[in-house]
C-alpha cells in the first residue's frame, strides 16, 4: 500500500443500495480534514475480494479511496 495523497478510507461498512443490493459505504477523510462518504457497488467489493487485494471490510481502513473507485462509484 502506497501513502496516500487524496482521501483515505476511515471506515467501511456494507447497505442499502438503492436498487435494493448491496453496497459498500464508506467513510472518507480528506487531506484538508473534511469527511465525505461515497458508495461502492457490490461488484467493485467482490473485485476487490476476488483479487485479494482485500480480506475484510477492516483492510479498508487507511487505504486510498482511489484504490476503491472506478466510473462505478458515486458521493451521498
């Protein structure tokens, strides 16, 4: 994992989608100290499982968001 420079995940937690699948929510913390939250689709999570680049939603914690992103996320 490289040191980030863009916003780091504070947290990661699976809801709601609004086509009622799951998403993964999280938490972001912005090199200025603002916090956003943006939403991940399930596929860009079994991705990131499948590849193991991830085992659990705790390896998210720290990492940068762009590692997570893709044209298949969106901000809340």
């Amino acid at each position: 994992m490289t040191t980030p420079t863009g916003p780091v995940v504070e947290s990661a937690s699976v809801g709601p989608g609004h086509d009622g699948r799951a998403e993964l929510v999280v938490s972001l913390r912005h090199p200025g100290g603002a916090h956003s939250t943006i939403s991940v689709d399930e596929e860009a999570l079994a991705d990131l499982l499948g590849r193991g680049v991830i085992t659990s939603l705790d390896d998210l914690t720290g990492r940068d968001w762009s590692e997570l992103t893709g044209d298949r996320t969106h901000s809340t």
